[in-house]
C-alpha cells in the first residue's frame, strides 16, 4: 500500500480529475487533466546513491537536448525523427499540444539522460491493438546520453516511469508499451520489469510487440525492483530499505 501512495513521490498529488467524456478525431474518452510544470516525480535510488526524477519539458530549454539525442544513431535507428533544430522544435511544440501526451525529461542527480513521452492509449494509435479501456496509460522513451544505458540505470527508470503513471491517476490499471518487435535488448528488460509481451503486430510504419503491466501485478509483486529469470529482485537493495530512504519530491 505503501508504494500505492502518491505523495511521497509525486511533486504536486492531485485528485483524479473529474470524468467527462469528450470526443476528438472520432474517439470518445474522459477530458484530461491539464498537464503539469517543473518536475512530477522523484525517487532516490540506493543502488546508485543518486535520485532520479522526471520532469515536465520546457520547450524552449530542451529543444538543443531533443535535438542531440535524436541525431544519435542509435536513437535515431529506432525513433526516426532526426533533423535540424527546427524539426526538434516542431516535434516539442506538437507534443505540447496534444491532450493525450505529455513529453518528460528523466534526470538522475540533475543531469539529463532521456526523453520520456506518457500518453492516455484511449486516444493512441495503440488503442485498436490493445482495446485500451478509459485510464491506460503507455509510454516511449529514447536514452540519449551513452553513459547511463547501462543495465543498472535502466533498472532505475523503467519501474520509476511505469511507478509514476500508476500514481498519476489511480484509476489507471494498465501501462502498455509497442517497442519496435526487433528490438530484442528492450523486449528483454520490458519483461523483467513486469510487462507481458502479449502480441506482435503491424503499425504502418514499424512492426511493434505489445507489452502490458498490470496495477496489481506491479504491487502485488514489488516490480518497482525489477527481477531476474528466476524471479529474485535484480539489485541487492530491498523493498523495505527502498521506502525507508525514498525522497520526498519538492516543485
């Protein structure tokens, strides 16, 4: 129950919003909260004695960020949105501007390393591949500094991305996720961290794997420590030692 809580992680908890159904581009789903400022999630990670946090993007600060990362090749192999600043800027700007995502930027002590983009799957392309219900959440991310790829890393901010969309909004029973199918490191991680590799299937532009988290599988089996084949926890640190030493967020 514990880790069910948001105030301890999240920077500003808010009521669900109320619900009001609305259509948009011939979907019906809930109207959404307005999206929020500054940093909206923090965990201090004992593993790396380091805290990291997810915080809202701010346009015109990050547009140089977006722009590097998404030129790296190996961002660029799976994103497909390399370009110019402009072109960086245009993505941000659309992103903004879209009810149903909201563009993060994950940071370990401060220091950038990856973009994250949460949506509501109702209004998603995914939605016909997984008859996303009301509140499912999902979610895409690109690392964009080499130096935090590693597995102890991902470790942090896999369960952390998927913790902080349970806790946005406690009628959200799913986290899904459509990684391109060939991509083999990340379908691996998705499933020690939880996610069931339900399907593949065909998007126009890339030929994806459906990958869902369960809100009770995620607490009922404490993966916000992801776990290894033989299902013992992945980082010497414990479930009661994390609670005891998680920071409190701040705005």
């Amino acid at each position: 129950m514990q880790w069910q809580r948001p105030a301890p992680w999240l920077a500003a908890p808010r009521e669900p919003f109320p619900q009001v159904h609305v259509m948009s581009d011939g979907k019906r789903h809930p109207r959404r909260p307005p999206k929020q400022q500054g940093v909206v999630y923090a965990r201090e990670i004992p593993w790396l004695g380091q805290t990291l946090t997810f915080r809202a993007v701010d346009v015109e600060a990050d547009v140089p960020l977006l722009h590097r990362w998404m030129n790296d090749p190996v961002v660029a192999h799976f994103w497909q949105e390399e370009g110019d600043a402009a072109h960086q800027r245009a993505y941000l700007e659309r992103v903004a501007a879209d009810p149903h995502a909201t563009g993060l930027i994950g940071c370990f002590d401060g220091v950038p390393f990856g973009y994250f983009e949460t949506y509501w799957a109702r209004e998603d392309r995914i939605a016909p591949f997984c008859d996303a219900t009301d509140y499912d959440r999902g979610w895409h991310v690109l690392v964009g500094e080499a130096r935090f790829r590693g597995r102890q890393w991902l470790t942090a901010w896999m369960p952390s991305i998927s913790h902080y969309l349970f806790l946005d909004d406690c009628r959200t029973q799913r986290v899904v996720i459509e990684p391109r199918a060939d991509n083999l490191k990340m379908r691996k991680s998705l499933s020690r961290c939880g996610y069931a590799l339900i399907k593949e299937f065909d998007f126009p532009h890339k030929r994806a794997v459906l990958g869902v988290l369960l809100r009770e599988r995620f607490f009922g089996e404490a993966l916000w420590m992801p776990q290894t084949p033989d299902g013992l926890q992945d980082t010497p640190a414990k479930p009661h030692d994390l609670i005891a030493t998680t920071s409190y967020a701040s705005s």
